[in-house]
C-alpha cells in the first residue's frame, strides 16, 4: 500500500464482501473515514446506519451481524466495537504501525489520493506601496497553497504581479485565486476574474510598541514563514519579539523543529550504540500508547489535505502538524528508553524514524525547512 485511500478501500471493499455474503448488499454509498477522536476507533463506518432504511431494522442491530462475520484477521483489527446509533469502530493492531510507517519512510507525504488534476493560477497581486511584511505573508500563503495542491495531483502555476500588470490567459486555467496582501483590496483600481483571498497583516510586537522593520530579514525566512502560516489566512498575525528570536515553545517554529531534531538525535545515539531498526514486527514491539497514536493519527492527513483545499487556507495543515507535534510533546514524556528492553527500543526508534521523516516533509510542503535552527 501506498496511499492512505488504500487503507480506506481496503476496509471497504471488505465491509462490502461480508454484506454480500450475509444477502445484506444493497449497493449502497456508505462512508470508512478517520474518527475525529481516536476513542471511537482508527476506523469507523456508518454502513449499518446507511442500511436501516432498506432492512427496516435498527442499525445496531445490523451492526451486530456485520461485526459476528467480518474477518478482523485479514485486515489486522485488535478489536471492533458499536457506537452511538450503530456507527462501527474498528482498532487497529500493531501490523498497522508498520505499515502506515512505511508509507512514510518510503513515499514521504506523497501518500495521498490524487485529484482529477485541475489546472490553478495562483496570482499574487502586490503593490511597491504596501508594508513588505504583508506582502512576504501573502508571499508564504501563495507558496504553502502551491504545493498542496500539487500534492494533491493538480498543476498549479503562481505569477506575481503590481496591481498596473494585465494578467494574460486567464481562460486557461480551471481556477484562479487572486492572492492580495493586507490593505490592497481598498486600492484595487481593476476588476479581476476569479476567487479573491485577501491574506491579513502581519507586525512584530514589543509589548505596545509596534515595529515597521523587515520581518524576515529579523527573525530569518523559515521563521517567518512558520509565524505566516499560523493562523487563518484572514486574521492578523502580531508576533511577540520575545518569542520570535529565541527557541522557546512559545514560537511554533521551534515547538515544531524540536520535534524533528528530538527524534533524529535519540535514534542516531542508539544507532552509534549498535541498535538496528528493522521493519520487521517480530523484532520489535510497541509498549507506548502515545507513540502507536502518532502513528495512527496520519491517517487524517488526506482529510486535512482536502479541507486545505476546499477551503484555500494552509493554515488547516499547520495547525494538523501542530496538533502533531503536541501528542509527540506526550509520548516524549514517556520515552524513558534506557529503561526498555531491546525489543521496545526498536519499536520506538522505528516510530522515531517515521516521525522524524513525516515532520520534515509536512514542514517542506508549508515552505519550512527543518535543519535551520
């Protein structure tokens, strides 16, 4: 498997193959998605909901045949459980921890369904009059909304024009989305064709004082595209400048780097010290819940990637890998790995491995690399 969609179908086409085989197949849409909360399950499904009306039964009561006669071996589930109404739950074992990990250590991010490949314009519409600060944001939410929807499989072009420019062949492109810094919009002198996403403002601040100096050229490009990204595309952005310049937890560019730099230099320790990983389940186990949820929890990449889209705001992936790196925060607590035997240890230095690649490569798709710290 090479795709997150993968997993989904998987589990499809089997909860499809035991409604066929108890006469229950009705041909009937129904949807496998990532529970929100991980206590309903890594799996969940509202099939016996969606076949209530068909059956003229309740749904857990449907439920409860589908969950007798679904092969839970096939497909590495620990445990199913009924939900609600009759939503189905399915655990998965530690067989996923595997192969979810080497999606990532083999593809990186480019584990996604891929679109139908529309073609985008990103136009990025800036003034020589404007604060730059507003204009190098706009500039970081352009680059950040490139390269998810490339990732998603559609051909995205990003010109940057001053507000004076014609823009040409504006009929080639399915989508245009006109990008304009804080402020531009009042100015606008000429009508434009397409969406417009007018990007906030952005300042550094020093208790009340505020500064008009070149951002970027302080706190340095990552940085400052991290700060760009950290919140909704319209809100306003005000940076404290204690946080900006130091490595603290309170700046999220560090909240997140840390996360890549903790888990690189734990595995190159242990590997100077002759541990090995593997990706071979019987050399390792898993003894921290915290660490199998890290894993599990990419599986809501392909639904975050989607709402990023849909809603033309990079921020949902930020805040996704924030939310990330805060489990990892947790599971580090735990991770007293002097005190676990072999077999743990290499179980959490692969569970390392996939984090650390996975942080690095969702921090190059919002335009943030990882070793600059």
């Amino acid at each position: 498997m090479k795709k997150i969609n993968d997993i989904i179908d998987l589990f499809k086409i089997n909860i499809i193959k035991t409604l066929k085989e108890e006469n229950l197949d009705f041909n009937i849409d129904f949807d496998v998605t990532i529970p929100e909360d991980s206590s309903f399950g890594d799996i969940s499904t509202n099939v016996s909901l969606k076949l209530s009306s068909y059956l003229k039964k309740p749904p857990r009561e449907i439920a409860e045949i589908i969950t007798k006669k679904f092969d839970r071996s096939l497909l590495y589930v620990s445990k199913i459980e009924i939900a609600g109404p009759g939503f189905i739950n399915f655990y998965l074992d530690d067989t996923w921890i595997i192969k979810i990990g080497n999606m990532i250590l083999r593809n990186g991010v480019d584990i996604l369904k891929k679109d139908r490949g529309e073609s985008y314009l990103l136009h990025l519409i800036s003034d020589d009059l404007l604060n730059e600060n507003n204009i190098n944001r706009a500039r970081a939410y352009a680059y950040a909304l490139l390269n998810i929807l490339r990732l998603k499989g559609n051909k995205v072009y990003l010109t940057e024009t001053i507000k004076k420019d014609k823009l040409l062949g504006l009929g080639t492109f399915n989508h245009i989305i006109n990008i304009f810094p804080y402020g531009h919009l009042r100015n606008l002198c000429y009508n434009t064709k397409g969406e417009i996403v007018e990007v906030g403002n952005i300042s550094l601040q020093n208790g009340k004082n505020r500064f008009n100096e070149n951002i970027k050229g302080l706190i340095g490009e990552k940085r400052f595209n991290f700060w760009a990204l950290s919140k909704t595309a319209k809100r306003n952005i005000s940076i404290p400048l204690g946080s900006a310049v130091i490595n603290t937890t309170d700046n999220p560019y560090f909240f997140v780097s840390y996360v890549y730099e903790r888990a690189n230099n734990i595995n190159s320790i242990l590997e100077r010290e002759g541990y090995k990983i593997g990706d071979n389940l019987e050399d390792m186990s898993f003894n921290l819940v915290e660490g199998k949820k890290l894993i599990f929890q990419i599986l809501d990449l392909e639904k975050v990637m989607e709402e990023a889209i849909r809603f033309k705001e990079p921020y949902k992936l930020f805040n996704y890998l924030y939310n990330f790196c805060v489990n990892f925060y947790e599971y580090n607590k735990k991770l007293f790995i002097r005190e676990f035997e072999e077999k743990n240890i290499l179980g959490n230095m692969y569970i390392l491995n996939v984090i650390k690649v996975f942080v690095s490569e969702i921090l190059s798709v919002l335009t943030v690399k990882v070793f600059d710290m």
